[in-house]
C-alpha cells in the first residue's frame, strides 16, 4: 500500500523547496506593502515592530507543529476557518492590486482583473512540485527588484528611511503585532500543507530557511522601497523605468502566487467562500468606493486597515479562543463545547473591533489595550466548566 504523498518526509532539497514555497506565499500585500505605511508612520522602529514578530511568528510553526498529524488535525478539525482564511487573502489581493494598479498606471482595474484569469489558470495546473519551483522563479524576481532598488539608492546616495526614534505609540501597537503574527498562520492552508509534507527535522529546515531568509529579503526589498512610494503622492523619486518595471513584477507575480497557492487549498476546505469573498474585494477596490478620508487617511488606507483586522484580531482570536486546545485537552469545535467556543469567538471580535478600529484606523493606538486585553480574557470563557468554578 502506497504511502499518501503529503506523508512522504521530504528531502533536505525538497525542504528548500519548501522554504522557497512558504517564503512566496507570505510575501503578499502585507508584507509588500503594511511596512510602506507602518514607515511612514512610525519610522524604521514601526518596522521593526511588523518585522522580528512577522518572522519568528512565522518560522516558528515548524518547531510548534511537532508532527505532520498536528497539521492533519487542525485541516480537519477547522476546515471552514481555514478555508476563511484563503478567501479573505484572496480578496485581500484583489483589492491591493486594484489600487496599486491605480497608483501605478492610472487605471484602476488593470491590477485585479489581468490577475484573476491568470491566478485561476494557474492555480488549476499547480502540482506542489511545481508551486516548488515556481516559487524559485517568482523569488528570483524579487531579488532582482531587490539589486535594481539598490542600485538606484546607491546612484541617488539616498538611504533615509523615516523617524528613527521610536514613537511611544508603538508600546500599543506591539503586542497586537505579536499576537497577531504568532497566531495567525495556524490557518493558512499554505503553511499546513508545507509542515504535511515535511517529517519534523525537514519542516524546522523549511520554516526556518523561508522565514529567516527567503520572506526575510522580501520585507527588506519593502523597507529600501518604501522611500521610493510615499503612501500620499506615490511620488517614483529616484527610481530608474527598470525598477518601476521590475517592482510592477515583483507586486504581480508574487500576489499571483499567493493567490494561486490560497485558491488551491483553500477550496477544498471554503467550497462557495473561494467565489464569494473574492468578489467583495473585487468590488471594494472600484473608484466608486473611494474619494473620502477617516482621521486624515485615505478611502484605501482605511479599506486596507480593515482587512488587516482579519489578521490581527478575528484569525488570531479563532486560533486563541478555538483552536489551542483547552485545559482538558478539549480541541477543535466537537460537541456543545465547540459551539460555546464560536460563540464566545464571535462575541469577542464583535466587542474588541471597534477598539481595534479606532487603534488601527483612527491611530489612537492605546485602544488597541484594551482590545487586546478583552482577546486574552475571553479565554477564561472557553475554560472548563468546573475549572471556571474552581477560580
């Protein structure tokens, strides 16, 4: 009897294959782009704030997942969340392109709609060899924006990159970063593929590998970039026609990816959320939606900030309040139980989001304490019954 492929143990140069893979995935309009605003914000502390907790959170999965089991439970046990978290960056996506699209060209549609027949092609013909490789070609292109970003911050003897004082607005902002980057990739299909198919020593090589260096390089290429794309104006600058070409590559071909790669394990888990929720992002880009500011951002920031509160309140609230298991080793969503834990979860994003609004969209980050704290407590509520009682 045959072994089933996701089980097979991976080799050390497959391991590398699958950094190269889970590198790619997550560098998506988060990566790309969340460090352009947190600089322009916060200076080079907002960041290292986005950076030291994206990495580690990231990498260590590999370490946290002992076995490829543990990942075969949570695909089982939290399909539909999973599922969620696909069609969300999805959508996610489609929206980032069609601004970036109106940033870059003018026009607003041509970053979402050129991608989406691409990313359903592609993701229909996407073996996991092949995503293996093709995640070396689209590394490839970054780092040749990477050495094009460079050569012209070395021509022009630009290397400023914002306010290097940390603002005490980031003591607020921190935890949220942490909380949110340490959870949030226990629901990304993408991850729990790539620590199936890895035995534990090759999955530590993996996570390792396409943390520390391959996403690490990308966040990088965003710091040195950002000088280059203020949020307001998207003033070029010093950029040379061949970086603005290689950049427009670097944003499309690596949000093609990751769409590519969502859409592939995410259908099987979201089934109709992988057609629905895409289509929302789809719409929210439209010019139609735009034109007016909240707190001094814009109709996009704003747009933009909400989505980020998918990953830095409702997935990490899930996989706090839902996933780890309880301390009587009650897991997933099985029996009355589970039910209390999504309405518990649902009742805590409903009370902690308009905290988290105000911290991450209106900038009144010291909000975000309180909204945390609400999170973290809510656990008490998902306890065991008579340990309840017991405190």
């Amino acid at each position: 009897m045959s072994t089933p492929p996701h089980q097979n143990p991976a080799t050390l140069r497959t391991a590398l294959g699958w950094a190269l893979y889970l590198g790619c995935s997550w560098t998506w309009c988060i990566g790309m782009f969340l460090p352009v605003l947190l600089l322009g914000d916060y200076g080079l502390w907002g960041f290292v704030v986005f950076a030291v907790p994206n990495v580690v959170g990231a990498a260590a999965m590999g370490w946290v997942l002992t076995t490829s089991g543990a990942a075969e439970r949570i695909l089982k046990e939290h399909a539909f969340a999973c599922g969620l978290f696909a069609a969300v960056t999805i959508a996610f996506h489609l929206y980032f392109l069609q601004w970036i699209g109106t940033r870059l060209t003018g026009l607003w549609w041509i970053g979402a709609l050129v991608a989406m027949p691409i990313v359903g092609a592609f993701a229909l013909r996407l073996s996991q060899r092949t995503a293996r490789t093709v995640a070396a070609l689209v590394w490839l292109v970054s780092i040749a924006t990477l050495a094009s970003v460079l050569r012209d911050r070395t021509a022009a003897g630009d290397w400023s990159l914002g306010n290097t004082t940390p603002p005490i607005d980031l003591l607020w902002l921190a935890p949220v970063c942490v909380f949110g980057f340490a959870l949030c990739p226990y629901l990304d299909p993408t991850f729990l593929r790539a620590r199936r198919s890895c035995s534990p020593a090759h999955a530590k090589v993996a996570f390792g590998v396409g943390f520390g260096l391959v996403f690490a390089a990308m966040i990088v290429l965003t710091l040195l970039y950002a000088a280059l794309f203020p949020v307001d104006s998207f003033a070029v600058g010093f950029a040379s026609a061949a970086t603005l070409g290689l950049l427009a590559a670097h944003f499309g071909t690596q949000a093609i990816y990751t769409c590519a790669l969502h859409w592939k394990e995410g259908l099987p888990l979201g089934g109709r959320l992988l057609f629905v929720v895409p289509l929302i992002g789809l719409l929210l880009g439209l010019p139609v939606f735009h034109g007016w500011s909240i707190a001094g951002a814009s109709s996009y920031e704003v747009i933009y900030y909400s989505f980020m509160g998918f990953y830095g309140l409702v997935f990490p609230a899930y996989v706090w309040l839902c996933l780890i298991p309880t301390a009587d080793g009650h897991a997933g969503l099985r029996g009355p139980r589970g039910k209390h834990k999504l309405r518990v979860w649902c009742a805590t994003v409903g009370v902690a989001a308009p905290l988290f609004g105000m911290g991450l969209i209106a900038m009144e980050e010291l909000f975000l304490v309180p909204g945390l704290g609400i999170v973290l407590l809510a656990r008490l509520a998902v306890r065991p019954r008579a340990s309840r009682r017991a405190a």
